[in-house]
C-alpha cells in the first residue's frame, strides 16, 4: 500500500490472501486515493499550479480505474461462475 493508506486499510488487508473481503478493501482504498488527487487537483487548479493540477487528475484517473476493477472482481468472485441460472427454454435448446 501507499503512505497515505489508512490504518483501516492497513490493519485488515492481508497481502498473501485473495478474498473477496481484500477485492473490495482495495477498491475502496483506490476509491479513496482517487477523492485525495481530486482534492489536490481542485487545490492545485484553484491556485493556478497547471501541471500539478494534470498530474493529481491523471494519478486520480488510475486509482479509479484501479478501483472499478478491483470493484468488478469482487462482485464476480461473489457471483461465481458455477452457478445455477434459470434461462428460458429457447435459449436453454442453444
């Protein structure tokens, strides 16, 4: 994790351990990473600082993309693939 993790994070991540628990843990903490670049990026734009305002909303941009993807292993962990669907009979002959 980064140096502005927060003890939350820290204290029940478990980096040797893929569960559904730490797929939504680092979605959260890139969630949470991207709202801190958009603050900075706002912060940085209000006081006319052009290329630190870019590189907070680019850093911004990766943690959420970072977290929309851990977001989306979670839910499809959690869904498995095994199982079960009713579909209906026509598409049950394909």
């Amino acid at each position: 994790m980064t140096e502005n993790t927060s003890p939350i994070f820290e204290e029940s991540f478990d980096e040797d351990s893929e569960t559904i628990g730490n797929y939504h843990r680092m979605a959260a903490h890139h969630f949470s990473a991207c709202a801190r670049h958009h603050m900075a990026a706002a912060l940085a734009d209000d006081e006319g600082h052009d290329e630190a305002a870019a590189h907070h909303a680019h850093l911004a941009y990766r943690h959420q993309l970072n977290g929309v993807q851990y977001a989306e292993i979670a839910v499809l962990e959690s869904e498995g693939m095994d199982e079960e669907f009713d579909l209906p009979a026509e598409i049950e002959a394909l």
